[in-house]
C-alpha cells in the first residue's frame, strides 16, 4: 500500500480514505432511512445523503461506486418515496411540491453523472 503520491488522490491510502467517506455516508443514509421510514419522521435526510455521495463521486467515481451503486440507488429512490408518501402529511404543504421536484431533480442527476455518464457523451 502506498502512502504517498504526487496528488491528494495519488496514494492508496488517499483512496482508502475516500472509501472510507463512502462507506460510512452509505451506512448512514440508510440507517436514517429505515429510521424516517418506521416511524415516518417529516426528516429529509436521504437527499442530502444522496447529494453529498454524488458529489463525492464527481472526483472519486471509483471510490463511491463500490460501496454506492446502481441498486443503492434504486434502494435509496424507492425509498425517499415510501418515506414521502408515510411523511407527505407532516412536511408543510408549502415544502411538498419543492422537496419532489428536487427529488427528482437528484435522481436524475444521479443517473447522468454518476450511474449513466456515457449517455451524456452520446
């Protein structure tokens, strides 16, 4: 294992460290999730989780990918909406509409940047 390189990322220690940030955001965006989703707490947190992994991913696609894929995804999406659908009447209706449309908003910028990048190359 190399402790250093010529960039922050240059080193497998570095990467390990980015995993590690993967990792424990993972594992806490879904034991929140299970949490808001039992007892349906108005707590958004999923999207930021979400966000801050795609973020993460914008320089560390590797990293994030192996502890964040596809069907993390899909499990996370799906979700947001169970969550939504126990909560929608506990979040002020002035929030409801926007918290959806940044949702989705979210969800397809996952699928462009992080799942699907080569469909914006096409």
């Amino acid at each position: 294992m190399s402790y250093q390189g010529s960039t922050p990322y240059g080193s497998d220690f570095a990467k390990s460290a980015v995993g590690v940030t993967a990792l424990f955001t993972t594992r806490k965006l879904f034991t929140e999730m299970d949490q808001v989703i039992e007892k349906p707490h108005s707590e958004q947190s999923i999207l930021v989780y979400l966000q801050c992994l795609r973020k993460l991913a914008e320089d560390f696609p590797e990293a994030v990918n192996i502890h964040f894929g596809r069907k993390k995804f899909e499990k996370a999406k799906s979700g947001f909406y169970e969550w939504f659908a126990k909560a929608e009447k506990k979040i002020p209706a002035k929030y409801r509409k926007g918290l959806m449309e940044e949702a989705e908003a979210e969800f397809l910028l996952w699928q462009d940047e992080v799942l699907f990048p080569e469909r914006k190359k096409s």
